[in-house]
C-alpha cells in the first residue's frame, strides 16, 4: 500500500464545474436470459473537468467496466455516454478509435512501453503514428512535471518501475487529452514508486488543469482524488469529496461488512 501524506485540493473558479464526461442511464449486461449479467444497473455520472476522480468498489461491482465505457473501450448494452457535447456511444468504430486517439489519454498496470525505443520515444509514439507533431513547450512542460528530463535517452529496461509508469503518465499527458483514464496505474509499484506516481497525477491535475478519472481498491490512492465515486452491484452507490485515507477505508469497510451480510 502507498505511504499516506496530505495533498492540497485547489478548488478551481468557484463557479458551476464544467463536465468532461457524462454517463445517462448506462446499463451493460452480459449474457441472455437466466445467464444475465448486469455489470452497469442504469449509471448517471458526470465527470467533473480539471478534477481527479477514482472509482471504488468491492471485485465485481462494476468499477472497471465504468471506466471502459466512458472511455469507449467498450460499448454499452443501452444509454447514453458523452465526452463533452460529443455522444461517443452512437459512433461507428473509426469515428470512435480516432476519438480515443485524439482525445482521451490512458494509463494502465502494465506500462506498455515498446523496450526498442527510450523514454522520449515512447512519449511521442501516439502522435508519432497519428502523424502529429508534439508542442514543444508542452511536451517539455509534461516531462519537467513527471520529473524525467534527466532520463529520456533511458531505454524502458534503465529505468525502474516508477519512471516507468512515470513516462506512461507522460505519454498519456503528452497529446493533450480532455481526459485520462488510469485503471489501476500504481497496481504494480512498490509503495514509493506508487506515491510518486500519484503525486504526479495529482500535480497534473493542479498544474496542468488535466481531467484524471482512475479506478483503484487502494484507499491511500483514493486520497489524492478530488472525488472518491463508490460502486456495488453495478451502480453507484456513494461518493466522497475531498477524501482521507483512512476515511475511504472506513467506507470501503462498510461496503465489505454489507456484503458479507447480504
């Protein structure tokens, strides 16, 4: 589990927060008759713009399925997703893998670097294949963020862990997106590394005005998030602003006693 320490929430303009994404009565079922599955029960949710948001919820509540969703890695049974104004889930397959190429960052366990090329190149290596050329002082100001400068000639195999996932972080920063989505992204760090990453995800948010929503069962992760969403049985359930760790255990608990009483 990463080490706890206190992060500042900057409150953004104090008036009505703009939506990166919404959610409108997603359901998502697997299977037919008595085989059903319903991983999404009728989900409304919008995703605050320039906020950090994590996904709670006990295994097979829903929270990974959500996330795919929203991002478009997968489809829907019936409702409705929208990124911004743009309804993604009445997409064909292009439309919908351009979109996500343009406009949504990702950030996985694994860190799905290419070992062949070094840091810089696997930061570029999206708009590289998209034939887009990187901002300058963007790309210098994301990697001057995750704490890289020193390493971009650094093959993945010369780095550890943590500058691993570090310049997955970059590279997902890297093109601008509206919106990350992190499943999991300290899941294979050790506690420091994990700590590091999360602060860089934390100051991305506050510096960068970056949209962050990540799914974890770590309630030390949770606690960088501006916003703590809960799921069970595929709908939310709760949710925490401003959360605490041990607060987010304290829920999370509840959530476990419940059930193993149902």
């Amino acid at each position: 589990m990463t080490t706890a320490v206190t992060i500042p929430r900057h409150g953004g303009t104090g008036g009505r927060t703009a939506v990166a994404a919404r959610a409108r009565q997603v359901v998502k079922a697997y299977g037919t008759g008595e085989t059903r599955v319903v991983a999404l029960d009728h989900v409304d949710v919008d995703i605050a713009r320039g906020q950090f948001t994590a996904i709670m919820g006990p295994s097979g509540s829903g929270k990974s399925t959500l996330m795919h969703c929203l991002a478009g890695l997968d489809t829907v049974t019936s409702g409705e997703i929208f990124l911004d104004e743009t309804e993604i889930t009445k997409l064909k397959d292009k439309k919908l893998t351009q979109l996500r190429r343009d406009r949504i960052g990702f950030i996985f366990q694994a860190f799905n670097l290419l070992p062949t090329l070094n840091a810089i190149e696997n930061i570029t290596l999206p708009m590289d294949i998209a034939g887009r050329k990187p901002d300058a002082a963007w790309l210098q100001q994301v990697v001057e963020t995750v704490g890289l400068a020193d390493r971009l000639k650094h093959r993945p195999t010369q780095l550890s862990g943590g500058q691993q996932q570090r310049v997955a972080v970059a590279r997902a920063l890297a093109a601008r997106p509206e919106i990350i989505f992190g499943d999991e992204p300290t899941g294979n760090l050790d506690s420091r590394a994990g700590a590091e990453v999360l602060s860089f995800l934390r100051k991305s948010v506050d510096e960068l005005g970056q949209t962050i929503v990540m799914v974890t069962h770590d309630p030390v992760a949770a606690s960088y998030a501006d916003r703590v969403l809960y799921l069970a049985d595929g709908s939310i359930v709760d949710e925490m602003q401003n959360p605490t760790a041990e607060q987010v255990l304290d829920r999370m608990k509840h959530f476990d006693a419940r059930g193993r009483t149902s």
